[in-house]
C-alpha cells in the first residue's frame, strides 16, 4: 500500500486490557486521516499505552481496528507488519545484534521470502535516511539511550508502514534527541502516511502534532488541533492543574501551570487560586 493511498485508520468498539481486566471498554476514535501526525495525551493510567498496544494487535483486544477496508485484527502477523510499524518504550535489554541485523530482522518478518542481500540494502537504506548510518556495526546493548530511540524508530519504520504507532519515542531524551525524533515522525507523516504517537509532553505534543486524542480513565475525554483542545478547562477537568494556555511570539501554544485543581471541583477553573507554596 503507498503511502499517497493511505485510507484512513478506523478505531471501533475497542475494548483492551491485561488478564481479564478491561483498562478500555467501547472506545470509538474519530477517523484518523493521513498525512497527520496525532498525539495521544493523558494523565498517567489513562489507557494510551494500552490503546496503542491494542492498535497494533499486541494485547487482548476486541473490537475494529480497520485501515480503509482491511480489518488489522484478522490478518497474519507478516500482513500487519506491513500495513503497521510499532515503536514501544524501551528496546529489550541484553541484545547484541547489531542495529543494522535488527533492522534486517524486522524486513525479514515482512517480506518473507526476498533475498538477504535485498533486506541488507535496505536496512542501511533506513539508517542512511535516518542521518545514522554509522550505528549500523554496533550492538544494540551498546547504544546510549537517544541511538536506541532513533534505532528503534528505524525498525519501526523499515517497511515503510503506511501505519506508525509510537509509545513514547521522546521519553528520557535531550532537546536535540528530542527535536530529532520529532522532525522525523512529523516528516514521516507529511508523507502522507499516519502517525500516532504517545506523547507525555503537552509542548511537545502542542508543538507538533496536527492532532491531539485526550485520553482519561480510558475514555475518549476530545480529539481535535491542539488549538481546540488545550484549554484551561481541558487541563482542569483531565489533569487536575489549574493553567494559561498562550500563544508564544512565534505563535506556538504554551501552557503555564498555576496551581492544582482539588478534586471537588472539576467544572473548570477554580473560583479560587489555590497555588502551591513550597515550604520555608
């Protein structure tokens, strides 16, 4: 499937969650469109890492996840790998292959059957267009924490999905890592492909994402631009902050957070500031 045929990605009556404990229970989603780069945002334990892990069919799931007309549920694992690139967390510890054999790992479980030397090419191809061709020899245990984000965005990115889901990809990085990872995914994107990514930084996500899916207690809380949805009332009722949400000279959002939203009161703003003071 090109990229520039990318239907859009359909979330249906989803329920998901871990041994017999649903997390999410009949989420419906808005279309996901391509060519936009959608962040799912939250408070902690509010179902986005488990949303996105029941996208991608890696968790007890039911419910329809379909891309245009293919339901992502009830195809092989190959066929998935194809239509969908999965990005988690963290890459498992004590791996010794090398980023380069990884990459090849991923094309393998994809396209069975080509040649080796056809996966070879295009696993330096990836790290070539990533800017880090000189990861390729090393070992993946080996890599600082910033070269195994972008090695696992590489993998992730190997088939060229029509399809990028990403848990996180920003989490313990610098602000250059940060940037990378970033203008790399919003460029996957724009290619008209869809990316959703798991985003725990709201200027992060303001700055970036074409989209934002607020989850809370897994539940759809708004989805929508960043403009719509970071509101005062949005970060009182779903993050429990009291908070100014402007626009910075260069026109991009910020949010200054003034003081916490006791649980009483979850119509809005406050009608009291309460700040916190740290203590003499």
């Amino acid at each position: 499937m090109k990229a520039d045929h990318t239907p859009t990605l359909v979330v249906r009556g989803l329920h998901a969650g871990y041994g017999g404990h649903d997390i999410i229970a009949d989420l419906t989603l808005p279309p996901l469109q391509p060519g936009r780069l959608v962040a799912l945002v939250g408070p902690n334990s509010a179902g986005k890492s488990t949303l996105l892990h029941a996208m991608a069919h890696l968790i007890r799931m039911r419910g329809e996840v379909a891309l245009g007309e293919r339901d992502l549920t009830r195809i092989s694992p190959a066929a998935r790998a194809r239509l969908v690139g999965f990005m988690p967390q963290a890459l498992p510890l004590d791996v010794s292959l090398s980023v380069l054999e990884t990459v090849i790992a991923t094309l393998r479980v994809a396209q069975a059957g080509e040649g080796a030397g056809s996966h070879a090419e295009q696993a330096l191809d990836v790290l070539t267009r990533l800017g880090v061709p000189y990861l390729a020899s090393l070992p993946l245990d080996r890599l600082s924490g910033g070269q195994k984000q972008v090695a696992s965005l590489a993998q992730a990115i190997a088939c060229a999905p029509p399809v990028l889901l990403l848990d996180e990809p920003t989490s313990a990085l610098d602000l250059s890592r940060q940037y990378f990872i970033m203008r790399s995914i919003k460029d996957y994107a724009a290619g008209g492909r869809i990316v959703v990514a798991v985003l725990h930084d709201l200027a992060l996500a303001a700055q970036w994402a074409d989209d934002l899916i607020v989850m809370r207690q897994g539940k759809l809380h708004g989805a929508g631009p960043p403009d719509e949805i970071l509101t005062p009332r949005m970060l009182a009722d779903v993050y429990d902050v009291e908070a100014r949400v402007e626009h910075c000279s260069q026109g991009r959002l910020q949010i200054m957070v003034d003081g916490v939203v006791e649980r009483s009161n979850r119509s809005g703003i406050p009608p009291t500031h309460q700040h916190q003071k740290a203590n003499p």
